[in-house]
C-alpha cells in the first residue's frame, strides 16, 4: 500500500472518529434538553446528531456515514438508553439513511432545509414501525400526524444548521474527500 493511499485511509478514519464524537456529543446535548416540555412525545428527540451523519455522507460516502450513524446509535443505546431505544434509533436511523441514499441518486436539486425535512419524517415513520412491531398499531399510529408536524419544524431548524454548518467545514477538510 502506497504511502499516500495509507495516509488517506488514516485520514478518514481520523475523520469518521472525529464525526462519532460529535454525534455523541450532539446526542448526548438532545440528552439533556427538556423538549418534553416543548412537545410532549415520548422518545422525541430534535435529531442534532444527524448533523454528523449528513455532512458526513455529503463530505465523505455514504459508507462512512453508515460507519458514523451505526456506531452512534449503538453507543447512544448503550450509554444513555436500553435494547427498546436500540431499536427505535435503529429503524429510525436506517430508515433515514435510506432516505438520504435516494435523495443523492434523485433528489439533487434538495437543499438540506429539504433532505432535512424529508429525513426526519422518514426517521420518526421508521421508529413508528418498531413501535408498531412491539407494541401493536392501536394507540401508536396516533403519533404519527404530531410526528409529521415535528419533522417539518426540527428538520428545517437542522436543515439551516446544516446549510451554516456545511460550507465552513468543507472548506476546512479542503473539499469532498474521496
């Protein structure tokens, strides 16, 4: 292996810890904040960590944002959650980064106010199907339209994030780094 093909290698692996960390980070401030006073919905979270996996899957691949989203998810669950917040954030976040998969193949005139928007409606229907599995359709499909409205408005503030956020820490990595 060539000296400038390791250093790349090492460098993205840099990269990708340095992203986990400020997912972690970003996880772990949704953590703290009192949004259950703003929207009473259980497991509501406003979604700054997908700051990390969407700059990440634009500045890097989307295999590295796979790396980011799957490693904070599994480490989130383990230090602040349960297998049941495993599995929320899991069909959340897969069904999110699936969403994200086909906006880059179709969805190119998007701006991240939008693939935002779209992620998060994404996200919560995807952790309304792991509710739906364990605790039966009745009750939960209920959320589902406060869901909706919730991603609209926390999508579009991450989104402008994102929009302020993508910018500066492209031209900090020096471009896409492929």
């Amino acid at each position: 292996m060539s000296t400038s093909l390791r250093d790349r290698r090492v460098r993205r692996v840099a990269l990708d810890a340095m992203m986990i960390a400020v997912a972690m980070l970003l996880s772990y401030l949704e953590f703290l904040l009192p949004l259950q006073a703003l929207l009473p919905i259980p497991g509501f979270r406003l979604g700054l960590a997908n700051l990390a996996v969407t700059l990440v899957f634009c500045l890097l691949s989307p295999t590295d944002a796979a790396i980011v989203s799957g490693v904070r998810i599994t480490l989130t669950a383990v230090l602040f959650g349960s297998v049941t917040s495993f599995y929320f954030s899991a069909m959340g976040g897969l069904a999110s980064f699936c969403m994200l998969v086909l906006l880059s193949k179709w969805g190119k005139r998007l701006s991240f106010f939008g693939v935002s928007v779209l992620c998060a409606a994404v996200h919560n229907c995807g952790q309304i199907l792991a509710a739906v599995t364990l605790f039966g359709p009745f009750l939960i499909r209920s959320y589902l339209p406060l869901l909706l409205v919730a991603s609209a408005i926390y999508g579009g503030i991450v989104g402008c994030l994102l929009n302020l956020c993508e910018p500066k820490l492209r031209n900090a990595l020096g471009g896409r780094i492929a």
